[in-house]
C-alpha cells in the first residue's frame, strides 16, 4: 500500500499550504501469491541439494529461505526451524558437522521480499540422514587398513622396552650368581 504524507501548520482558522510532502510503503507481506512447489532433495556425499520450483508472480521476491528440522513442522512452526538463505531456487546444505544417528529431516523453501516479509509453509519434503559414529581417528590404537595392521605404539615406548629387557637380565644374572663358593651351600630363592 502506497501513503502519501503531507506537512501543514494549523490552527483554529485553518491549514497553510502543505510545507513538507512525503511518500511511504506499507507493506507486510510478499505480493502475487509467490510460493515454493516440487520440492526435492538430492544427496551427494555430505552435501544436500535442495531445489524447487518457483510459482506465482515472482516480482516481489528478493530472496529465498530453505527451512528444516529432525521432524515434520507446519507453517506456524516455522520460527522453530533451521534456515538458510538462497539468492536461486536451490541451495546446498553442508552436512558434514551433523551428529552421528539417524533421523528424518523434512524441508520447506518460502519466498522473502527486501522487507523481509516471508509466506510461512510447513514441510514440503523429507530425507532420511544416517551416519555412524567416527572411528577414523588413527591416534587411539591400532588401526586396520585393508589387511595391514598398524601399531599406534610411539617410537619411545621401544627404548623404554628394551631398557626392561636388560635390567631384568641383570637382575637375573644377580639371582644366578648368589651363594657361596662351589655347588653347596647356594640359596636357590630365585
């Protein structure tokens, strides 16, 4: 809705020529009936592709904003949701972060006006999301690969092995040799 302002002074005999003329928008809502149809999603590794398409008269839409969440939502839900911004009628979403489970994500896409003014929808489209837990850390022990098997011993560990090693054989040798002279008389207490 267009409003024209107009400026005058007053009084109890009348109004001067207007001093001052101003012009304003009102505007609350994305005109022409501008909304999202055939929405799919496509996976490809981490990443999510999500694509629609347009119907309506799109004159007054600026941008996109693709919504999702673990579970359905209806249109009055929508301030309850991710979203993300999309200049086109598509938009990739980076799952690589994501926690480890499965789980059912569903998706909407609605138009915005440079107001920021948006048509609320509920889920259009869903996906279903699986991942594992991580276990590609090589630093938490040994690691199979194929069938080689790799040590996560440190280096160190190999020095501080052998120093054992001689200091027992020492200790042995101590052990061996207790006793008194010739064959008789020696503490076998090893």
């Amino acid at each position: 809705m267009n409003y024209t302002v107009l400026v005058a002074v007053c009084n109890e005999v009348g109004c001067s020529s207007p001093v001052g003329t101003g012009f304003v928008i009102a505007d609350s809502a994305v005109d022409g009936g501008a909304a999202a149809t055939d929405l799919t999603i496509a996976a490809a590794g981490t990443t999510w592709t999500v694509s629609w398409t347009a119907s309506g008269d799109q004159g007054d839409v600026a941008t996109w904003k693709v919504c999702y969440n673990r579970g359905t939502f209806t249109a009055a839900q929508i301030d309850e949701v991710t979203c993300v911004d999309a200049t086109g009628t598509s938009v990739d979403i980076d799952t690589s972060t994501w926690s480890a489970g499965t789980y059912t994500y569903h998706f909407t896409a609605v138009p915005v006006d440079a107001l920021g003014n948006s048509v609320a929808a509920g889920a259009m489209n869903s996906i279903d999301y699986q991942r594992d837990a991580d276990n590609t850390n090589v630093d938490d022990g040994t690691v199979v690969v194929g069938d080689d098997v790799s040590s996560g011993v440190p280096t160190w560990t190999w020095g501080v092995i052998g120093g054992v090693v001689v200091i027992a054989f020492i200790a042995g040798a101590f052990i061996l040799s207790r006793g008194g002279s010739g064959d008789e008389g020696k503490d076998w207490d090893y």
